[in-house]
C-alpha cells in the first residue's frame, strides 16, 4: 500500500518524544492514547502529519479527527491557550518535575487569564500563572524546547502586552 499523510490531532497525542534521527521521517515520535505511536511533523496551521502505510494508524485517525484546539495567543511556533480538562493529565504528571521558572513583572493592563498553558510547535511544555501583575512561566517539558526558545517566547509576550498596554492608554 502507498503511504499517505494525514492529520494527527493534538487530542490523540499522549506523549512527545524528539525524533531520534536528525532529519529523520518527522520533527517528533508521539505516542497515541490508544497505544500506538508514530513519527509526526508539525504544521503551522495546527495539529500534526504524519506519512503511514498502516491501515490500522489510517483508520484510527480517520476515525478520530477532532478541531484543533483554541489558541489566544500566537506568535510563530509559540502559543498559549486557556486550560481545558485535558490538561489535567499533564500538570499531574508535571507534579513530579522541577521546572526552570521564569518570573517577571507585566504592564496592570493585560487581558491574560490568572492560569494558561504555555505551547511550543503546539505541544504544551508548561503553564504560565499570573498573581498581582507578577507573570510566572513554568516549563516542565525541558527536553522539548530550549532555553533560547524560552526567552524569545517571553520577548514576544512581553512585547505584545505592551502593544497592549499602550493601546488601553491610548484609548
């Protein structure tokens, strides 16, 4: 049977892994929460693609293609969305990991919720938490982004609160 590409909704994704391969056959292998796995590539526009031959893998997705989730927040390959009752899986598992913390200081005008998950390539590696202007980000998923990325993520929500701010004063 010829391979073909198809959709990989973030849903069915259990766990991420980095590809094992330097420019292997996806930029991650995933495991699915029904017990499979397979390598994936992301895609800007949401979710993932993987290339399969298994009729088993096509009909499973086929058969579970779900609507990305909502994101109110995006710039390039970061994004942050509002919890939702998956989530609650992972930040039990994230219990168990110390994660690098970043703190900082944000302008009184924002339209941040107080707790949102932090997302890169779509996949969340952390959760952010707001108390008192005081924007603390927790990234428990480590060996999926960098530090670099962290930073540049933070520049970027940063720089678009204070487009924000400047907006409300404006106004």
């Amino acid at each position: 049977m010829k391979s073909i590409d198809i959709n990989v909704p973030r849903n069915l994704i259990k766990k991420f892994y980095r590809h094992p391969e330097p420019y292997g056959d996806g930029d991650y292998v995933v495991d699915l929460i029904n017990g499979m796995y397979t390598d994936v590539f992301y895609r800007e526009e949401g979710d993932f693609i993987t290339t399969t031959n298994n009729n088993e893998l096509i009909s499973y997705l086929q058969n579970n293609q779900t609507k990305p989730r909502e994101y109110f927040f995006r710039n390039g390959v970061f994004s942050l969305r509002h919890v939702q009752q998956i989530d609650y899986g992972y930040i039990k598992d994230w219990n168990d990991v110390s994660p690098i913390s970043v703190k900082l200081d944000i302008p009184k005008e924002h339209n941040l919720p107080s707790k949102f998950m932090f997302c890169f390539y779509w996949i969340e590696v952390g959760m952010g938490s707001l108390k008192d202007n005081r924007l603390t980000l927790d990234i428990f998923e480590k060996e999926l982004i960098h530090m670099i990325d962290i930073a540049v993520a933070i520049d970027l929500i940063i720089e678009s609160l204070k487009h924000l701010s400047s907006d409300y004063q404006s106004s």
